[in-house]
C-alpha cells in the first residue's frame, strides 16, 4: 500500500489527530486516490488550503496521485487587516 507523509502548517494542523508530532501524519492511501480524496478524507476543507507542495517545492493539484514516500505540505490560506 502508499504511504505519504501530510505536513499541515498553521492552523491546518487541527485536522490531525491529537498528538500527531511537528503536526504532520502518515497516511496510508487506497489504490488510485488522489490528493484531492485524501484531503477529504481527512476532513481538510478545499477552501482552508491555499497551496499544496511535495518534498521538492513544486506545486501540486487535488488531481496529482501521490508516490509512496511522498511528503506534501499544505499551506493555508490566511487572512489579516
């Protein structure tokens, strides 16, 4: 089975479980899954993730099927005045 590693910075750390160490998860995916259904598998809202990175800093999209050992970094999407 693939295996990822989810980095979430900044408040998209929530959506991981209590405990979860420099708020980032390995998670196990299903044959064929795309980012997109991981992300919503986890309950990350699409609107609360502003960009999404792997491990080379190129930018990823919610169709981008993740490779094992993988490590995608979700950016939030932040407001202020």
């Amino acid at each position: 089975m693939t295996k990822v590693t989810i980095a979430c910075h900044a408040h998209l750390g929530r959506y991981l479980p209590n405990g979860a160490p420099h708020l980032e998860r390995a998670v196990e995916l299903q044959p064929g899954e795309t980012l997109g259904e991981v992300l919503l598998r986890l309950g990350v809202p699409a609107a609360e993730v502003l960009v999404m990175l792997d491990g080379a800093g190129r930018r990823l999209d919610r169709d981008h099927r993740p490779v094992d050992g993988e490590r995608i970094e979700l950016l939030p999407a932040l407001s202020g005045g």
